[in-house]
C-alpha cells in the first residue's frame, strides 16, 4: 500500500505513519532472518581455468594490419559458451 501513496500533501503524513508502525512492527530476528533466507550462492557451473592455462591462447589469433582486409566487412563474434 505505501508503494501507492504519493510523498507530498497530506498523503506524505499518511505515508509516514506506515513507515512508523511498519518500523515498530519489525525486529532485528524478522530482519536477519530474511537476509539470511535471501541469499543465494553462486558456484561455477564448470570448472574455472587456471591464470597458467589462460594466458596466451589468442596469440596465434593475432596478427598485423596488413593481414586484414579492407574490401571486406567483417563483425567479430563472440562465443560465450566455448568450453576453456
């Protein structure tokens, strides 16, 4: 309901008297409980790579300007799903 009243006029001391009672009515058990019951927890769903194993494997993906060609458009893609 307080999501539905405007903060200005009469409505704002409306609005402030269900900020109180809802401030009265809640206890810090109320509040942890539903911090706790709130969070979720995030684990990788397949196995993260080493730094070792990562660095360097788009080196032989590189290379210089002259290589590339101007008469051609070309939009990079980018797979996320490719396994590491």
């Amino acid at each position: 309901m307080l999501q539905h009243l405007p903060s200005f006029g009469s409505y704002l001391k409306q609005r402030e008297e269900i900020i109180a009672d809802e401030k009265k009515r809640i206890t810090i058990e109320d509040v942890e409980a539903k911090m706790m019951t709130g969070r979720t927890v995030n684990s990788p769903q397949r196995e993260v790579p080493q730094i070792k194993d990562v660095i360097g494997r788009s080196l032989p993906h590189i290379g210089t300007y002259n290589q590339l060609s101007n008469k051609e458009q070309v939009v990079a893609l980018i797979d996320e799903v490719t396994n590491i």
